[in-house]
RNA sequence: GCUGAAGUGGUGGAAUUGGUAGACACGUUGGACUUAAAAUCCAAUGUCCAUUAGGACGUACGGGUUCAAGUCCCGUCUUCAGUACCA
C-alpha cells in the first residue's frame, strides 16, 4: 500500500466539511482559545506560496490548543472592499461586487485544498451589506460621542450638550478642535439648531472638517498617512500632493495616550510596539506664547497678534534669537510687512510648488525669509525677528518654532545660513561649529532666574515662569494625527449620511444599511464629485426613510417652506480600515445566530478578545493602530467589555520569490576607432558602465579572441549580483559576445576591424525576469516554452547565455514575491505535485516564522520523502503493521524526547525546529523497527497539528473512528529520558579531542582518576603535567595543560 | 541621521543557563537496484595539510573576560526592515 497523497487529503477535507469537525461553540466547560489570521484581501492572482505561511502557523496552534483541551475559535473571512477590484471595475465596466465574488471562490478553493481548520460558519465578508450594516452603525455611534478628558472616556454625545445647555463650553475637558469659540449657557440655549450643530461637529469623535489631506490625483482619492510611504502612494506609487478639502476624519488623537500605554498590557513583539509609539510620537514639553510688537506702520486699527509655539525645551527660552513659521501658518500675511511682502510671497510660492517629495529629498538646503516683524521675548522683552523656513512643518505642532540656534542643530543652521545672531546659553559649551544637542551635563547660562540650573530644574523653573505670566504652560504633544476617514471611491462602504443645509445627518439605527447605489461607470463625475455622484438613485427621504431618486431633492432646500424631506445622500465611501477595524467581533457569532447587534453581549463576554493573531507587519500603524482605537471606543461605550483586541500578536515573515534573470541585448552598434588599439596577446577589453537611465547597462568591448576584463564600474542596483556574475565570468561573456556576433551578420570587414582593434563593439544589455515557471531547478530555461509564453512577447529576439546543446541558463536574485518579477509559485501545482501535507511541513521547515527567507521548490522533497517514510513506518506492503507489542526502553525515549521538543518548539512559535524533530523521531523509530501503537499512535497526534491529513488517515487506519483532532495530546514522561551514561567529550585547554563513555552517577574524583588514566589522555599529555582539571558532571571534562 | 533586527558550510537553517559548532534538510559526489529512467536504499560531504594515524584553522572583522565564547563585554564593518527637518 503506497501513499496515495491525493485520495487521502481530499478524503479527509470531505470528513472535516461533513462533519463540522472545526466548528466553535459558544457555550463550553472547556477553556476558551481564539486564534485569528489577519483576513486576505481576495486579489484576482489568487494566493501564492507565500500567503498561507501565516495560516499554517496559525493552525498548527489552533490544533494543538484542541488537542490541548481548548474550545478553539478559528475563524476566516475576506476583507472584500478594496482597490484593485474597483480598478478593474473602471477597466472592464464588471461590478467589483462580482469579480470579488469570483476571487473569493478561488480563494475558498485554494485554502480548503491546504486543510486549515476554519470555522467556516463565522464566515465574513467586508463588502456584504449584512456586515457594512454594522460598520456603518459605528460609525454613527461615533459620530454621537465625544471625548471627556476628565473621565478619560468617550460618552454619548448627548451628554455633552447638557452641559452646554446648563453652562455653557468654558469649563469642559474634552477633545475637540483647535479654535473654538467659547460660550456660556444661555448664548448656546439661543443658538440656531445649525450653530449648535456646527459646534458639536468640533466634538464629535467623528467629524466633517476642512483639513489639509493628501490627494493623490492619479488615484483620485485622499490617502491616510499610513498609506503614503516616501511620499508617494504605498498602492502604485504615485505622487502625492497637499490639499484643503472637507472631508470625515476620525478623532484617533484623543486615544493618543491610552493608546500609548495599552502597548505595555499586550504580548506584541518590541519592534512593533516601537512602530507605534514612533507613529504616536509623544513628546513633553512646553507651550510658549510669544507677542508680535504691532508694526508701526500698520493702519489705526492695531490688532495684537500671538504667536504660539511647542518646545521640549522650555529651559532653552534665553537661547532665543528667532522666531520661525511654516510658510503655510495663517499669521504670516497679517503680520509681514510692507516692504517684505514681495520676498515672503515670492518664497511662499516657491515652497508651494514643491512637492511632498522634492522636499523630502533635499532636505540640506537651507531656506525661508524674513517677514519683517518682530516678536516680544516673553521674559526679556527683546524683540525677536519672525522668519519663515520650509524646515517647519505646518502639519506639526503649532506650524511655529521658538528657534533656539545653540541648542537646535537645525535653528543654528538656518541662524548661520542667514546670518542671524547665536548667543549662547550653555556654560562651556562650545558651539562655533555645532549646536550643543545634549540635555545632560550641562549647566544653563546668560539665562536670568535659569542661570546654573540644569536641564531638570531649569525646565519645570521656566515653565513655572511662564505660568506665572499667562504666556505658557507645560504641554504634552503627540504626532499621531486625525485620521482623514473619507474616500472618493466606489468600492468601500456608503457613510450613512444625509445632508441638510449642508449639516450632516446620520440615519436611524433600523434603517440600516445604506447599500451602494448602482452606477453606470465607476469613476469620478466630469464635475471632480466621486463615483458616487453618478448614481441616479442616492437621496434620502425622510419622510419614508428610504434611498429615492436624486431629482426629488428639493432645489432650493435653504427655504424651509420649499423643503420637501428629500436631502442628498453622502457620496464619499468609507476607506479600507473600516472594515477591518472590528471584523474579530463579527466571528463571535455564527452566520446563523447572528441577530440584532454586531455582536451578541453572550458571545462578546465568552470569547472577549484575540489570543494569538498572527499577520503581516505591513499593519503595523495602519490596521493594528485604527483596531485598538476603535476597540477602546467600543469599551467607553460599554459595546465590548476588552480594552484591547489582540492579545499576542506574531508577524509572519515574507517568503521571497527566486527571479530568474536572463539578458536582453537592446542595442548593439559598432564604432570604428580613429587610433586602432594595440590587442596584446589576443584579449578582448571589456568595459561596463551602468547608464543613468532606464536599467540598461552599457557595456564596451575591444575584441580579440580572449576575453579579459579591463574594468567594471557597476553601480550597486537590483539586479547587480546577476550582471556582475555575467560579467565576471569569461566564458559566459564569450558566448555572449560570439551571440552577438553571429546574430548581427556583421560584415566581414567590420568582423576583421573588430578583431584587429580597429573598431569598438557597443551593447546595452537589460536584465529580463523569465518566468520561474519555465526555469527549471538546474536554471536552465525551457527555450520552446519560454518562446511561446505570454509573458515573453517582448522578448522574443532576446539572446540568452548560452550553454552547450542550445541550453539557456539564467541568473537568480531573491526579491519580493510577486506577479510583476514572474517568481511566483502557485500552491495549487505544489499540492498536486507533493500534497497539502508537504507544502504545510515545507513552509514551516523553512526558517523561522518570522523571518524573511527565499522559495525554492526544489527543497520540498525532503519534507516530501520525510511523509512517505512516515508511511511506510506504519503501512507495510500487506497493510498495517502496527500491533500491540510492548514498546522497547529505547522506542519510548524517541517518543518522549519528541513530546517534550514538539510541546516546547509549539509553544515558542519555533516551528521549523520541531519538523527536524519528526524527522529525527522516525528515522530513530524506522531504525529500531518499532511496529509498538503505544508508540506510533501517540506519535501521530504530535504530528497532526502540522500534518493533518496523513495522520487522520493512519489514525482511522490504527482502528480509531474519531477524528485524530479530538484526541488528547501526549503526556510528557520524564522517567523515559533518565540516562544511565554520557558520552563524555574530553578537552584539553578547551579544545574537544576525545569522547568517553561513563556512567552518570560516577563521582567527580571517579572521572578525573578514569579520564587521566585513559590511553588518549597520557598520549595528549605526553609527558606534561596538567595545571588543572575541570569537571562538571553530566556535561564536560576538561584538561588544563 | 535615528530606531529595531541580523551576519554560522555550496544553499535553507540547528545549537537550552557560556560546556562536543554545523542538528535536520537541500545540493553535490560515489555506489547498489534497473535494459534505461523515475522511485528507493547505502556511503561521503566546513576549509586546508597528511598515504594513514592525525593535525591546523573555522560562526562578519579587531580586541577583551573565562578552564571553556556562535553565545558575555568593548570597538569596527556590512546587510535588511521601519522612520525621518517632530521643534
């Protein structure tokens, strides 16, 4: 009986669908356990070998926490809105509703064929309005609160207008934004409803405003700020530039500091927890208000200006010499005087043009301008001249800087660069070639009351000072900004929103959801609205709450007696975080069960939160930031009853493709020399040089008949290891110059010129991908596929190195898997070829889980081989041949060794290690010839976590009618591992030179007086007298000499 | 620049509190079986020297601690990832 990999995992897939065998309950004795995946997004390519690594990590956890006695909830589901299905959309007119559907078949087709053990029945799809309907009622929900900073915690926001109602705004601790107008009770009992609702927009937790956002005009779309990487799109890369525009934006820095310190209660890897707190950026300080002295030619009408800045270095206030804006901060035009205001605008305009980019790349330049007005020292009453310099970012802070050049290195290079004064406040310092950055060691100077302090004391002294004169106090700033919650696309959730005299309306709770409209084409109106503006059907109508036709609403709605209910609908949709910001909750509950709340409060309280979520770290401060927030929300709400989502958290590494690169000749020309060159010795010069543009490369040849390398100045590139291995390699550079040769059909005259040195051969070569499909595991390329694949239609004149017996062989460069570099690797041929069971060991057998580290399908039969020795450990030509004779000393030691190793790798996430361990166990078990099931039987429930087919399978053949993942897993013996010798390795001055076999209780004078009697020992010795022997019992001897 | 992680055979990678470096695989070489191939099995495989016995060197580089260092300490270099005028 052989091992018929096939039959027996589409066998056991049936079993597990049939049977439920995965399915969670929500009611158990048994301890809870929740293990999630980061959802996929369903793209068009389907999965590669890479995306399941994480989903088999995770699944071996799972299973081994049900053998562990652990009711496990492991689910899966689609995060179903996105981009690429909507790009597609704009290209083919297909509804993204149906091409998301069809990827999430393939999808489902490909994971059910690797033997995960979903809980398929908790299934959920972003996209689907069932879901969407509860990521809108979030929404809602956070539209209608606010944040008390004296509670600590988001409340309705109804009360909040109680408050205003009864005293107005002047006392309230909350989150809101920048500049708001105080009031007392009585003014805001006699707002307009539109005041009052215009007021409460600057509390909500989710409001509309005018914000400065990203635009990304080849997208269409604003971008969050963890969607932009280098300063162009993280998707297609594509520029991006600043814009005013009135979009929904989240209130996140509100949860700036518990989201800080909820890092500190999670079991997240270090780097990821430094991740966020860069990304939340606290930093303590003070804010200082500086007074602008009115300009004496300003008109009668004197108005008092106030500059406010942040600094952490309040204890620095002496030190100021100037003052700088961001060119973009709202003073500058009041305050620049007259005969500046040419300069300032001229540079204002300069800064505007560059792009996010451009001012990234360059940042030693150094620039700004001069407004020409002056602002009043807050202790010293010197004037300070104001100055504005791309070097301070609007988007940070205040948009201002105190510049303090002896203590900045930045201020102390625009100081010099513009010739400004750098008085120094440090005693001894010395700062005529650098500021002086460091808080420690030093004592403050020429600074008044701060004189001799240092940084501690003179820090909570100034800000004391400035209390003192209602010009600061100290502060506490965070980078972490609102987060733009709005998307000019089609393909994400509609907001459940209306509007009424332009003030935003939310929709009842029971008349949700608000599906997407239909629209005839998926991109922006000709007017710049989003696709939504296209829809025919996208008004709400009050009066019967219903989505109606947008030619109802009444034109002139302004006027209360024309207003017919009908209001135009939202047309923004939601970004993809939405959806993926509460999805773990939804998997609490059954697709059956599930009824009128986004969760039950039973489900909810039995599986509370993650336990182990594994996933990219791509998330890092997208996703795994906009969760906890909104989980925090949900918790101030009383929704949820966890403060946190993901309890551990482990991010699986990369698997890397393998690109096989080859050479496309792009240009070929010959150029006769005026002074022919002397050819010593019959060698070809060689000469390459990397071109500025494109990925060619330019390669200079002075031919004879042998090849020899003159110089090479490659430049470092992608693609460099490959060319370089061409270029070092003199033969393959012969065949490639004999290639061209022959291919030109040069003329004889210019072939002798050639090989005379009269003339010089030029050729740019470009490195090409292949296919990896078409490269075998010797790197030959398969020329008559490669010739007629669709990929290869541009290269079809390409020359290839080639080998003897019209052999191609290719390059290889590790790099991202992905479709764009041809290294793909489908799992769909691995597990025909090798089987689920294979692929599963192999991606674990690998490397560390989270570590990066290169496919090669070549290695999988290893793991392969490994499966079917395994079988025939169990099944013999006649069939089973496991029995109940009783297990050898030496059987039960293999078996508990494993036990103990695989238990231990489990729980240390250190996967690849326990999959050597199998392999050693049943070469052990092969060896002794152990046919005992006291053993095997035991040895198939260790292995079932990472090979669940194969040993459902000898289970049910060793007589078992359950299913292998309800079984127990093995108790751990020590008393099988106790050793009655060891192996002793005998060194001399550290260095191993003999072992010898004693017995383990032997005693310490015992070892010496054997190990110095020993043959080896006197012949190491020869003669010499040891100066000392060291002996640790159990572990080592050794001989000083 | 800053932060984090990491440098071990031809390759992926093992190595618990400092205690036999290179487990387990891939690849390579040789052999068995076969008409042949595949599959399977056996053996060798860090580098160098040596006919053997054996020896020298060896975990990025340079120092140090220790009876003993891949592991600990100091310095240097390189690679990868994240982040960046953050006041």
């Amino acid at each position: 009986m052989q091992y018929h990999f096939n039959d027996i995992e589409a066998k056991w897939q049936k079993y597990w669908a049939e049977n439920q065998t995965f399915k969670a309950s929500n009611t158990s004795d048994k301890p809870k356990y929740y293990v999630l995946d980061m959802f996929p997004y369903p793209s068009g390519a389907g999965l590669h070998v890479g995306h399941p690594l994480g989903y088999i990590a995770s699944d071996i956890y799972a299973r081994y926490k049900r053998h562990k006695g652990f009711n496990v909830l492991h689910p899966q589901g689609y995060d179903s809105f996105g981009l690429p299905a909507e790009q597609y959309a704009i290209q083919t007119g297909q509804h993204p509703a149906i091409t998301t559907e069809t990827n999430i078949k393939t999808y489902r087709r490909q994971l059910d064929q690797i033997g995960f053990s979903f809980d398929w029945s908790r299934e959920v799809r972003t996209s689907t309005p069932e879901y969407y309907k509860w990521t809108q009622w979030i929404f809602i929900q956070l539209f209608e609160s606010w944040y008390n900073n004296t509670t600590n915690k988001a409340e309705e926001i109804s009360s909040l207008i109680k408050i205003f109602s009864t005293e107005g705004n002047a006392n309230v601790n909350a989150v809101c934004d920048d500049n708001i107008e105080i009031f007392s009770a009585e003014q805001w009992n006699e707002f307009s409803p539109e005041k009052q609702q215009e007021i409460l927009l600057q509390y909500r937790l989710t409001y509309l405003a005018e914000t400065e956002v990203n635009w990304c005009p080849a997208l269409g779309t604003v971008l969050a700020n963890d969607e932009i990487v280098n300063g162009v799109s993280e998707r297609g890369g594509h520029p991006v530039m600043r814009k005013k525009m009135t979009q929904w934006s989240m209130r996140i820095s509100a949860y700036a500091e518990r989201l800080l310190q909820g890092l500190d209660t999670i079991d997240w890897t270090d780097s990821l927890k430094e991740s966020q707190r860069n990304w939340i950026g606290k930093s303590v300080g003070a804010s200082v208000t500086f007074n602008v002295i009115p300009s004496v030619s300003s008109s009668a009408v004197e108005t008092y200006h106030q500059i406010e800045v942040f600094t952490t270095r309040p204890d620095t206030i002496f030190g100021v010499s100037f003052m700088t804006l961001a060119p973009e901060h709202e003073l500058v035009s009041q305050i620049t005087t007259p005969e500046q205001k040419a300069e300032v605008d001229a540079y204002i305009l300069a800064t505007s043009k560059r792009s996010e980019r451009d001012r990234m790349a360059d940042v030693k330049t150094i620039s700004g301008a001069f407004t020409g007005a002056y602002a009043e020292h807050p202790f010293s009453k010197e004037p300070i001249p104001i100055w504005i310099g791309d070097y301070v970012l609007a988007g940070y802070g205040t948009g201002a800087v105190m510049s303090v050049p002896c203590g900045d290195q930045r201020d102390y290079d625009f100081a010099k660069h513009f010739n400004i004064d750098i008085p120094n406040i440090f005693e001894g310092a010395d700062i005529s070639e650098a500021a002086f950055t460091s808080k420690d060691n030093v004592k403050i100077a020429n600074s008044d009351f701060l004189n001799g302090m240092n940084y501690k004391k003179a820090t909570k002294r100034a800000i004391y000072e400035l209390e003192q004169l209602g010009q600061g106090e100290g502060k506490t700033n965070y980078r972490l900004r609102d987060a733009v919650f709005s998307r000019q696309r089609y393909w994400g959730e509609p907001f459940p929103v209306y509007y009424v005299n332009g003030m935003p309306q939310m929709i009842d709770k029971q008349h949700l959801p608000i599906t997407l409209p239909e629209v005839e084409k998926y991109l922006p109106t000709e007017t710049g609205e989003p696709p939504l503006g296209r829809a025919d059907v996208w008004a709400w109508d009050t009066n019967t709450n219903t989505v109606v036709s947008n030619t109802l609403v009444s034109s002139s709605a302004v006027e209360t007696s024309k207003d017919n209910g009908i209001y135009p609908l939202e047309l923004n949709t939601m970004p993809g975080w939405a959806g993926s910001s509460w999805y773990f909750f939804r998997y609490m509950e059954e697709k059956a069960n599930r009824g009128e709340d986004f969760a039950s409060k039973d489900a909810l309280n039995y599986w509370e939160n993650v336990d182990l979520y594994i996933g990219g770290s791509e998330h890092a401060t997208g996703h795994l930031l906009y969760s906890r927030f909104w989980v925090k929300f949900l918790k101030d709400r009383g929704f949820v009853g966890v403060e946190e989502p993901f309890k551990k958290l482990i991010n699986q590494g990369m698997i890397l493709g393998t690109s096989a690169i080859a050479f496309n000749i792009t240009n070929v020309r010959v150029s006769k020399l005026k002074e022919p060159y002397k050819v010593d010795n019959d060698k070809i010069y060689v000469s390459i040089e990397r071109l500025n543009y494109g990925t060619d490369t330019k390669v200079n040849v002075i031919v004879s008949k042998e090849i020899l390398f003159e110089s090479t100045n490659m430049k470092s590139s992608v693609n460099s290891s490959a060319i370089s291995e061409l270029h070092h390699d003199p033969s393959k550079q012969n065949k490639l110059f004999n290639e061209i040769l022959n291919t030109l059909n040069l003329e004889e005259e210019i072939k002798s010129d050639l090989l005379e040195g009269k003339a010089v051969l030029t050729y740019y070569i470009n490195p090409i991908r292949i296919d990896v499909n078409l490269v075998n595991a010797s790197d030959e390329v398969d020329v008559e596929k490669f010739k007629s694949h669709k990929t290869s239609k541009d290269y079809l004149k390409a020359l290839f190195i080639s080998e003897e017996n019209e052999t191609f062989i290719v390059g290889r460069e590790v790099e991202k898997m992905s479709k764009r570099w041809l290294n793909v690797v489908n799992p769909d041929n691995i597990c025909e070829q090798y089987g689920a069971d294979s692929l599963r060991l192999y991606e674990m057998f690998l490397g560390p889980l989270e570590q990066a580290k290169p496919w090669n399908t070549a290695g999988i039969t290893g793991v392969h081989g490994f499966l079917k020795k395994l079988w025939k450990l169990y099944v013999g030509e006649n069939g089973v041949n496991v029995n109940n004779a009783e297990p050898t000393k030496d059987n039960l030691k293999s078996l508990h060794k494993t036990i103990k190793k695989v238990q231990e790798d489990i729980e240390n996430f250190s996967f690849n290690t326990s999959v050597s361990t199998f392999m050693i166990a049943v070469n052990e078990l092969t060896q002794q010839k152990c046919t005992s099931k006291a053993v095997l039987e035991p040895l198939l429930v260790l292995l079932s976590p990472y090979a669940p087919h194969i040993t459902e399978e000898l289970y049910s053949q060793l007589g078992n009618t359950t299913s292998i993942s309800t079984a127990p897993f093995p108790e751990f013996d020590a008393s099988h591992l106790v050793e009655s010798s060891k192996n002793y390795p005998i060194s001399f001055n550290g260095k191993m030179r003999f072992t010898l076999e004693l017995p383990m209780d032997m005693s310490k004078d015992d070892i010496e007086k054997t190990v110095m009697a020993h043959e080896k020992t006197i012949a190491q010795l020869d003669g010499r007298t040891p100066k000392k022997i060291i002996i640790v019992p159990g572990k080592i001897v050794n001989i000083v000499g």
